[in-house]
C-alpha cells in the first residue's frame, strides 16, 4: 500500500499561491573528500547521468571511481570554495533571491490583468546535495502552492540535467496525497532574454579590458552517445553560440564552439574545451576570451577548470592571456530574462485574478453548510 505524505487539512479560506521551483545540478557541503565522496555517490549513482547497466556501473562506482575521485575533487573545490560556501550554492541561491525579491517588490494589487505578486512563492533545491528538490517543494506545499512552475538553470536541455530534474520532482510528488498543478520550463537557450543577457556581458568584459584575438564559447560535455540517442543538448549549445555571435556581429574566425569536463575514454562531443586552448596556444594568440553559456551560475567547472587549468593549458601551450567570462550569475539582466520565462509560462495562472474577500466567505459558507469544521 502506498503511504502518501502528510499535508495540511483543507483550508477552505485559503485559494493557494503559486511555486516557483528554481533547481540547479548539486554540489558537496565542503571541499573535502568526505562531503565530495557522498555527493559523487548520489550524482553518479542517477542512471540519468551514468546510462550503463546498474549490475556493471555499481561495481565500478563503489570499487573504482569513489575510492579514487573524491580526493582529487575535492583538491579541485578548495580551490574555488569561497567563505561563503560552494559557488555553485551560493550563486544559484542568490539568483532564486532575486527572484523572489522580484516579484515581492512588485505592486501589491493587481495591474494589467495579473494576479498579485504576494502569491507568488520562489523555493530553491538542488538536484543533489542540499538543499535538496523534496525539502524545496515542502517548502512551497508549506506556503500554500497548488500550481507550481519548475525552472531548472540549464539554459540547453539534456536528459542528464532537464531530464533528471523532472524525474526527481515526478517522484516526490508522487508521494503527495494533492498534487499540484505542474509546469516545467526545459530550456531556454534561444531566449531573446537571455541571448541578450550573454551578449551584453561579453561586450562589458571587452569595454573593460580590450577585445580577444578569438572568443571560444565552452560548454559542458556530454558522451557523443546522448547525440545520437536523439538527445538535443548539442543542437541547442550551437544554436545559443550562433545567435550570440550574431548579436555581437563576430566574424566566423574569431569564434568557436567547444565542449568541457569530458571523462573516460568513450567519444564526447567534439572539439574539446582542452585541445582547443592548446591548439590556440600553439598559434601563439595573445589574448583569449572564454565564455560558458551552458553554467547560469560559475561553479567548478567554470572558475577551477577554465579559469585556472584552462589558463595554465593555454599559457604553456605558447598563449598570452586568457580570460573567462564570469557567468551570468544573479546580475540584474539575466535575473529579468528568467522572470520573464516563468511569467511567460504562467501567464493564465497570473492573469486569474484569485478570490476577492466576498468569494471567499462564500465560499467558507458553502463548506460549512455542507458540514466543514469551523
């Protein structure tokens, strides 16, 4: 028998918000190798990210790889660990703040057909780690949320990040005896808003300190299998680079697209981020600038992996500078363009105006009548 979890009793005086879920992929709770050995082991362990049989990958996980990553990992993050925590952590939760101070700063009373921005409540979890998908969306049952619109900060879709986030939310609301009303946002790597955001930061990095001989735009990888598979993640970097490119009117030869943080000896998407830079650096280019668009906050693999050992591979390939331009993190433009996207994916959930107070006290009248408790 399935045990659905508690809630609340009805309230028949409550006409419920609506849940802004802001999600991102998860990071250890410190850099050491205890803290990265358990992140890991949940990370890896998602058949979303690792997509081999359980009976071969379980051995290798807990015989191989979580006797031998963890330490070096966790080298890597304390060298990024800021005082106030993980990067990743501290960045995504500030974008979840914006957001939420968004749309409480927002007048009171509604205007132009939406409902009140007072109903909106923003709850932030990660897909592993904490805090945790569960511990966001008891946070937005908590608040009254019986719509909820689930925005995951992956600006291109794949099944291991879009794909996982939406398995892990179907399974706790699974357990829920009311299930909410659900939205999800899957990507946005074309949005105006967004391209403009990335374009707009770009050009604020060349006005501060000079134009590059070549931009290289670096995403993360992913085994050249998703491809094939049918996964779009590919198609969608492409498509961002090329719109944004085309926004700052770059010429074919000063840009290129490259993919990151491959692993193993299987193919990954191709060029790679590494090769690249060595490539570069053997043509003795002087400056370099390195944007990923894929990360929406800068996390390990944007300020240990390009910021540091990108640097350090292209430097002693023969380069001079390279540069890498920080992601858009909670700056005022991209917190705008994810608004939008959510306000967009509900507008009939903020056009309905809700309960005005003599709807509602008929509405408790009519409950009673029927036998509600007082």
């Amino acid at each position: 028998m399935v045990k659905f979890s508690a809630s609340t009793p009805h309230d028949h005086s409550a006409s419920g918000c609506i849940g802004v879920l802001v999600t991102n992929l998860g990071t250890p709770d410190a850099p050491t190798p205890s803290a990265v050995r358990r992140y890991l082991a949940e990370f890896l362990a998602d058949p979303r990210v690792i997509e081999l049989p359980r009976w071969l990958w379980r051995p290798i996980l807990h015989g191989v790889v979580l006797r031998i990553r963890p330490r070096r990992s966790a080298r890597a993050y304390a060298s990024i660990w800021s005082p106030q925590g993980s990067p990743l952590l501290v960045n995504s939760r500030a974008i979840a703040d914006a957001l939420r101070a968004r749309w409480a700063d927002a007048p009171a009373t509604p205007r132009a057909g939406r409902r009140p921005p007072g109903r909106v409540a923003v709850a932030f979890g990660m897909r592993y780690g904490t805090p945790s998908i569960p511990e966001a969306l008891d946070t937005l049952r908590e608040a009254g949320a019986v719509r909820i619109v689930v925005l995951p900060l992956y600006p291109q879709y794949s099944g291991a990040t879009g794909g996982s986030t939406f398995d892990a939310v179907a399974r706790t609301l699974s357990k829920w005896r009311r299930v909410p009303a659900l939205r999800f946002v899957d990507h946005y790597h074309d949005d105006p808003g967004y391209i403009d955001a990335l374009a707009a930061s770009i050009e604020t990095a060349w006005s501060e300190g000079g134009r590059p001989d070549r931009l290289l735009f670096s995403f993360h990888g992913l085994p050249r299998r998703c491809l094939d598979a049918g996964d779009p993640y590919h198609c969608e970097c492409r498509k961002t680079a090329r719109l944004v490119a085309g926004k700052l009117g770059l010429d074919p030869e000063t840009w290129r697209v490259a993919f990151q943080s491959r692993v193993g000896r299987g193919e990954w998407l191709r060029p790679y981020t590494d090769e690249t830079l060595v490539e570069w650096g053997r043509e003795r280019l002087e400056k370099v600038d390195v944007v990923c668009p894929g990360f929406s906050a800068d996390c390990l693999e944007t300020l240990e992996e390009i910021a540091i050992r990108g640097r350090e591979c292209f430097v002693a390939a023969g380069g001079g500078r390279l540069r890498y331009i920080p992601a858009l993190n909670a700056g005022a433009a991209h917190v705008a363009a994810l608004a939008t996207l959510v306000e967009g994916a509900i507008s009939d959930w903020l056009a309905d105006p809700g309960d005005d107070a003599e709807g509602r006290d008929r509405r408790i009248a009519r409950a009673r009548a029927l036998g509600a408790p007082r």
